[in-house]
C-alpha cells in the first residue's frame, strides 16, 4: 500500500479558521477525510467534538457540516429540491429559502445539477453542508471554480460563521484564500505537517521574510540603475521597461528613488509597493522540501478538531 498521510497533528478551534495547505496532492484532502470519519485510517488517532468519527452514531454527525472537494451532488437532482431533501435529514435545519437566497442558487434552480458550472456547484455543495447548522465545518477547496463576486460572497459568509463560534477547518491550494481568511495555518507536504502557526507569525518568522516588500516599477527601457544599489539590495530590469527592486527594503529607500527618478528627469509610469505574501513564504517552504521516501507500509497520522461545545480559542 501507498502512504498518503503521516505525521500530522493539527487542531482545530471554535471561532476560527484553520487552513490546511499544500500543493496538489500534499494529503491535504485525505487528511480531513479522515478527520471527518470519511475515510479508515490505519493508525493514529482522531477526536472529533471528543469522539472518534468512526465509530460516532448519527448525533455526532449532524453536528458536523461537511462540504467535499467534487461535491458528492446527484447529478439529476436540481439544486432546490436537493437542499430541501437534504434540510429534512436534520431535526432543526437552517431555513433552505434564506441559503438560496444569500448563495444565488435561486437564479439556477431550474437547471439539473450535471448542467452547473463548477462553481455553482460549489454554492449549492457549501449550502448543503450548512442547513444542519453544524457546530463543525469541513470545506475542501470551497472556493474552487467560483467567479470572484461569489468568492467574495463566500468569503463574507466564512467569517460570519466563524464571528458566530463555529470550528471551520479548510483546505485550499489559492494561497491568498488562505491569507485573507485563516487564523491558523498548517502547511503540509507529502502528507507531513511542515510548518504551522498564524498567517503574521508565518510571515514574521520565515527566511523569505528577509524581504518584507517588493518595489517594481515601469519606466523607458534599458536604464542605469545601478544608484539604486546597495548591500543587500539590488535592481533588475524584468523585461524591457518594467523593473525590480529586490532585497531587504528600508524606508529610505524611498527617498534614494525619488531622488534617483529626479537626477534623470523621470516619471515611471507606474510604481508598485508591495507586502511579503503567504504565498511568497509557501513558495520558500517548498523550495527546501526533500522528496519524500516511498514505504510500503502506511504511517498513522493525527488529527484533532474541537473535543467539546465548550471549547473556546
């Protein structure tokens, strides 16, 4: 057999966001498969609101909201009458008229769902994960396939639920879904947790944080730039006309280019200041990674979501 998933050990919190990041293929879905009860795991331990998933009864279960990467949707089905078969599995569902009507499933409720778009798909899955009012959320790459209005739609809607307590644990492979949503972020790779802590913490304590902003700017091609040098600081001309300013930049580096652009009587037509990004630090990250060693025997792995309703950050 094949190890997909070792040595990872992650907790999540009511009132937060925790993300679960890698490349494609990192573990990252298999991991919270697991966690869920979705999938048998070989060793380890899990403990889901403090039981094992399992081996949990159908309680357990309705308390845990699930929203899974290829949607698991009946491709007959049309998406109204879907979440309203799937509203009466639980004894106190969300209202399905108000999820229709904030996710604009409304505007597609005719259309069988083997006839959506990937991303309304993904509007009617994350509704149907939701009408349990689960006190734990699972989404695997929620915002897959999504317009950017929808994204921003359920974006809005994430962090509604997390102002509203709920444990939301998520897996994407869109680096800057993750910085505007996480509170807590596990990076993973080849199915081992390699790095974890809150976005500020991440970008504060990694190599690639050397270089806490990055200047370009677009301005006649071919220019003597070498003023703009200094020890740990370099320019480079991208391409014809659209240059960069790397290393470890300081605030009077700024007076050091404006005084530059004024010696030679120039207005770059466009300047850029960029801030440090979770994806520049993932990209560090994934720059030292060793492939890792190939076993035919599968390794436990741990996962670890709120042990109780009581639970706070």
């Amino acid at each position: 057999m094949k190890r997909i998933v070792s040595n990872i050990s992650l907790t999540a919190h009511f009132g937060q966001v925790t993300a679960l990041l890698g490349a494609n293929g990192a573990g990252k879905t298999t991991t919270i498969e697991c966690a869920q009860g979705l999938q048998r795991r070989n060793g380890g331990t899990v403990s889901l609101l403090g039981q094992d998933p399992e081996t949990a009864d159908a309680e357990l279960r309705s308390r845990v909201g699930v929203m899974l990467q290829d949607g698991g949707l009946p491709p007959a089905a049309r998406p109204v009458a879907l979440l309203r078969h799937v509203a009466g599995l639980y004894r106190n569902p969300l209202s399905v008229d108000a999820l229709v009507d904030r996710l604009g499933i409304a505007e597609f409720s005719s259309t069988n769902i083997r006839r959506l778009s990937g991303g309304q798909k993904q509007r009617v899955a994350l509704a149907a994960s939701l009408l349990g009012n689960p006190e734990v959320l699972f989404l695997d790459e929620p915002s897959a396939g999504l317009d950017p209005q929808s994204r921003i739609m359920v974006f809005e809607l994430i962090r509604e639920l997390r102002d509203a307590g709920k444990a939301i644990v998520l897996t994407t492979h869109l680096l800057d879904d993750a910085q505007r949503l996480a509170d807590y972020v596990y990076i993973v790779n080849h199915g081992e947790s390699v790095t974890e802590g809150t976005v500020p913490d991440l970008l504060n304590a990694s190599t690639a944080a050397q270089t806490q902003r990055t200047m370009t700017f677009d301005a006649p091609p071919g220019l003597d730039t070498t003023a703009l040098h200094r020890p740990g600081l370099a320019c480079e001309e991208t391409r014809p006309g659209s240059y960069r300013i790397l290393g470890s930049l300081e605030p009077g580096d700024l007076g050091r280019f404006g005084q530059w652009c004024a010696s030679l009587s120039l207005m770059p037509t466009s300047v850029h200041l960029a801030s440090q990004s979770l994806e520049d630090v993932f990209l560090a990250i994934a720059a030292s990674f060793e492939p890792a060693p190939k076993t035919p025997v599968p390794a436990p792995h741990q996962a670890q979501v709120p042990a109780a309703e009581t639970e706070t950050p």
